[in-house]
C-alpha cells in the first residue's frame, strides 16, 4: 500500500509508511487520516483492521509525546468502551520518558518501537471493551492479591488463562464451603462422597441444604457455563465482540463470587 498524506508531518511519515508496511503484511487493511468515529476528539495517521480483531488506531511521532490530543482519545475510548487498541508509534532512536510510558500504560495506550528490520509492540495496548475494573465495593478477603493478579493477566490480554484461573478459585471455594458445611452437621454428606462430586453437584447440594439462595445458585451455574466461551470459535466480528465481553462479565462475577462464597463460610457456626 502507498499511502498518501495530506495532513499527517513529514516526520512522521517514514514511520507511517513502516507501521503500514509491516501490518499489511501480517493481513491487517490499513488506511490513512481516517476517523474512528465522528465523535472521536483526534483523527490518527493509521486505521488498521484484521477480521474479527479490535480495530487498531496508530499515531506515529517522531518525536514522542503524549499530549492532551492524545489522552483525550484514549479517554473517550474507554468511556465508551470501544473494541479498539490504540498505540503510538516512534523509532528506535527516539527518547521516550519514563513518565510518558507510566501515563500510557495507565491509560492502556500502546507503544510500537520502528527500525529498518522489525516492529517490536508491547502489551500494554488492549482495547477498553475488554478490560476489568473491579468495584472496590466488592470484599474479596483471603483472594484479594490472587484476584487482583488474575485480572492483570485477564487485562493484558490472557482472557482463556485469567478466565480459567477466575473458575478455577470460585470452583475451589465451593468445595471448602460445602465441606465447612458438612463438617458442622448442615449438609449430611461424606468426605469421600464430596470428592466425587462435579461442581455442579456441589452447588445443587448447597441448594438443597439452603447454604446458598436461588440467585446464588444462577450465578455459581452461569460461572461454571464460561468454560465454554471459548469452545466454540466465532467467525464474525460482532460474534467474537459478544464472546468477548461476556468473557468480561464472567470475571465480573467470578470476583463477586468468591467474596460471597466467603461471607456463607463465615456464617455457617
């Protein structure tokens, strides 16, 4: 592709043309000085989709800064959580500050490094429709450095580990719950016969014994089901987009979850 510009500085051109280069090549279509959205409060250089991947949005500058024009973008992005990455791209040679790289990865802005032979692209680009904020309301108690460690990985893009970490725990905290429950005479089950029981066995069983309420048990279910998100793969771009954030929503839950696993072991006397 050659592109042609018209509003983009002749320094930042070469890096245009490299960026575009070597995304092409990897199957992404590039065009130039195209906006996102109406809306969006800055217009970058490079506008690059792939298939069912987030849209990336690329500001290549010789000389690295992250102003206002740019924060604002990355801060209307995630306001709306777009399925979109956003990543700025400079050379090799070019001095970019400590702070700055502190300010973009805060903001989930990427940086891409250009020399004559490769692009080398960090992680830190992810797009805000898939990324956890956990309400601070929630109490995770024992499980807070793990959750919070699980939803790094989650945001840095390892959704099928983070996710499965995420089951993983609540999954674990059933099974103590039901053997605190045992153990103090209100669910009339055996050790062995709690070894052999599925999850979903024992959720029913903490239904039964009214451990847990209906709504808990709907949640508990709907957690154990997200080990399937990932089974069937999608073909579309809205199909992976819906996927995707249910992915989210599971890690959502899963983070409620253990902490109310936790308040019905401490209420069991």
């Amino acid at each position: 592709m050659i592109a042609h510009y018209s509003t983009t500085p002749d320094e930042a051109q070469p890096i245009a043309d490299r960026v575009i280069e070597h995304l092409s090549h990897k199957g992404w279509k590039c065009q130039v000085e195209v906006s996102y959205h109406v809306d969006a409060p800055l217009t970058t250089v490079v506008l690059a989709t792939k298939g069912v991947e987030p849209t990336w949005l690329i500001e290549p500058q010789a000389r690295p800064a992250y102003g206002t024009h740019i924060s604002k973008l990355s801060n209307w992005l995630k306001g709306r959580r777009e399925y979109v990455c956003f990543s700025i791209a400079t050379t090799a040679d070019a001095e970019v500050s400590g702070r700055m790289l502190t300010a973009m990865k805060a903001d989930g802005v990427g940086l891409i490094i250009v020399d004559d032979l490769n692009l080398a692209i960090n992680r830190d680009c992810v797009s805000p429709a898939l990324v956890i904020h956990l309400d601070p309301t929630i109490i995770l108690g024992k499980h807070k450095a793990r959750i919070m460690s699980i939803v790094e990985d989650f945001n840095v893009g390892n959704r099928v580990g983070a996710l499965r970490d995420m089951c993983e725990l609540v999954e674990g905290e059933t099974g103590k719950l039901i053997s605190r429950a045992c153990a103090k005479g209100v669910v009339a089950l055996t050790s062995v016969q709690i070894d052999a029981m599925r999850w979903a066995n024992q959720i029913d069983s903490l239904r039964t014994a009214g451990v847990i309420d209906e709504n808990l048990k709907i949640d508990l279910n709907s957690l154990r089901s997200a080990r399937n998100l990932f089974d069937h793969p999608t073909t579309t771009r809205g199909g992976t987009l819906r996927r995707n954030r249910q992915c989210v929503e599971r890690m959502h839950m899963g983070a409620r979850l253990a902490g109310d696993l936790l308040s019905v072991a401490r209420g069991i006397k």
